[in-house]
C-alpha cells in the first residue's frame, strides 16, 4: 500500500523583499540619485541656460573640485572614522606645491641649484628637462598630505585617540602651519612648468575638464579597490565591527593608517588641483570644505556609523550639491541660501535612510 505524498510546504514570507528595498531602493545612494534626476528634470524646465554646453562643463568642473577629496574621505567614513581636516590638507597641499615650484625656478633658493643655474651671460638657465620641477613640486604637495595622513593615522589607530578630536586638531595645526609658512600671503604657481601645471589641472580635453577626468579614474580605482580586493573587504569589516574584524585577523591598525593617508592624499591632489583653476593658493583657501566634503558623501549614502559607502555615493552627493548650487546662481537667489539647503538635504537623507532600515 503506498502512502500518500504530502504537498510540500510553503512559506509565503519568506524571500520576499519590498519593493522599496529591491533594486534602486535597496540604498539611500538609490533615493538620492533618484531625487538628482528630480533636480535636473525642475532645472531644465526653470531655466534655459542649464543643459548648455557651457554650463555643463562648469558643473562638471565644479563638483569635481570636492569629489576627489570626498572619495577619500569615504574610505574613512566606512571604517566608522571622521576627519576633519581635509579642507587645511587641500590648502597646505597646494600652498607647498607652489612655493616648491617657485622656489625651484629661482636662482638662489634652497635646492633650485639642482634645476637652475647662470650662464655665464648672467641669463637663467633651467634644466633641460620639461616638467621635472612640476613633477617634483607636485609630489612635494602629496608627501606633505602623506605625512600628515600618517600622523592622523597614527594617533588614532595606535595611540587610540578620538578620530573627531585628532582631525579637528590636525585642522587647526595644518592650517596654523600654512600661515606660517606663508606670512599668511598666498602663493603662486611659477616657473617654466606653470603652463604645464595649469594645463593639468585646469585645462580640458575634447571639452572634457581635467578635473573630471582625473575624477571618473579614482572613482573606478576606488570600487575595484572596496570591491575586488582584500583591502576593500577589510575596510568594510572593520566598518561593520571593529571588534569582530580584529578577531577575524584583520590587520586592524595598519587598514585604519591606510585609509587616512588615502584620504589626506585625495585632499592633497584635490588642493592642487583647485590651485591649478583659481591661479594660485591663497592662505585662507578651502576654508570650511571639509563640511562640504563630509556632507556630499554622507548625503551620497556612506553611514558616519561604518560600514557603507562607495564612489559613486560619493559622486552623485557631490553632483546633487553642485546642482543645487548652480540652480540657485542661475535663479539668482541669494548664494547663502545654498547652506541652508544643504543642511536639511542631509537631514532628510539620513532620514529616509532611517525609515528604510526601520520598514526592513
């Protein structure tokens, strides 16, 4: 006699996921690319002038002056860190590059000997070889912003200092040291290189601005890097649980050091950089970028919690800001309004975040 087969048993609430945390939905990078798109869509039917060509490349340039430096501060952001001295790093970064460069095509300076001499005519004669003393001037800048990225690191991982308190210090320190290295006047790119510096970093290719290109290269290094390497693993398993992380074997210390010496490396070139388009350093420059950094990658998505963040959050907050900006120029309402509205997007980012992780 055989026995009956039982129907098998479903479970019709298990496997499913709403429809606001499939697909687009499934992160706040999702919700705010999707609230970019709204943008963009209410700017072209405000104002004529957005979707020219002329005014895309200013937008394009525009937030890529911040997005670099807020690819690197997202690295930190995913380990569960916060640093504030980003904006100094991008003005002592800049302001080192430039006095070098100058420094070294001067006859008479420390070192310009090496790259400078006199011809017995009494003329200046500069090393036959183009570009070294920008080469060696711009890695003057990212070795002072790697110096101080170790120093950050250093306290925090190995003296286990507040990472809040150590860059708000190193924010003051870096910018203190930038006065005084400069009397508080700014400095000029010069030289034989400074055309070429100042086609580098402000200049464009086929219409494409620099800065952007050199943007969409470490947006792709950097999601190869979180996604496709042990080291993107570790970041975000210590962003997850420290704890956890450095039972596991994770070298804990060492991926907290790196991931500030990346950032202040981001800061350093995006300083030098935004030298390039504004024609020199001035003392007082990037003064306050560190809130609009912090406030681009979180509104993009990275949770000042750890544990989430990537490049293209970075970018699409960056873009949302810059947008945002440009909306208001070309409106002509009062600039000081922009603030105000970035202040209640990153209220109203983290908010919804909070509401789709509560709805889970």
């Amino acid at each position: 006699m055989s026995v009956p087969m039982e129907a098998p048993i479903s479970f019709t609430n298990v496997g499913r996921v709403k429809w606001w945390q499939r697909g687009i939905f499934a992160s706040q990078t999702g919700y705010v690319l999707l609230a970019l798109l709204m943008l963009l869509v209410v700017m072209h039917f405000a104002s004529p002038y957005f979707f020219t060509e002329g005014n895309m490349q200013n937008v394009a340039k525009n937030f890529s002056f911040i997005a670099i430096a807020t690819l690197g501060v997202t690295f930190v952001i995913i380990t569960g860190g916060i640093d504030l001295s980003v904006g100094s790093m991008m003005c002592f970064s800049a302001m080192i590059t430039s006095m070098v460069m100058s420094g070294l095509s001067t006859p008479g300076m420390p070192g310009a000997e090496m790259f400078v001499h006199l011809a017995a005519d009494g003329k200046t004669v500069v090393a036959n070889v183009p570009g070294l003393i920008l080469i060696v001037s711009v890695l003057a800048g990212l070795v002072t912003a790697l110096i101080v990225g170790l120093v950050n690191g250093f306290c925090i991982a190995v003296l286990g200092l507040s990472p809040f308190v150590t860059t708000l210090g190193m924010l003051s320190i870096v910018r203190g040291l930038g006065y005084v290295v400069s009397n508080g006047r700014g400095s000029f790119p010069g030289g034989p290189d400074a055309d070429y510096f100042y086609a580098l970093t402000s200049g464009d290719l086929f219409g494409v601005p620099a800065p952007f290109i050199y943007l969409v290269i470490l947006a792709a290094v950097m999601a190869v890097v979180l996604h496709h390497t042990s080291f993107g693993r570790h970041v975000f398993a210590l962003g997850g649980n420290e704890k956890a992380a450095e039972l596991t074997g994770i070298p804990v210390v060492r991926v907290k050091i790196e991931v500030y010496v990346i950032c202040a490396l981001a800061a350093g070139l995006q300083g030098i950089i935004i030298s390039g388009w504004l024609g020199s350093a001035p003392a007082n420059m990037a003064t306050s970028y560190e809130l609009n950094v912090i406030a681009a990658a979180v509104i993009g998505g990275a949770n000042l919690a750890g544990g989430v963040g990537g490049p293209l959050g970075a970018i699409v907050g960056c873009v949302l800001l810059e947008v945002i900006r440009n909306g208001l120029v070309l409106a002509q309402v009062n600039s000081y309004w922009q603030q105000t509205l970035v202040g209640v997007i990153i209220i109203l980012a983290v908010l919804v975040d909070r509401i789709r992780s509560r709805v889970t």
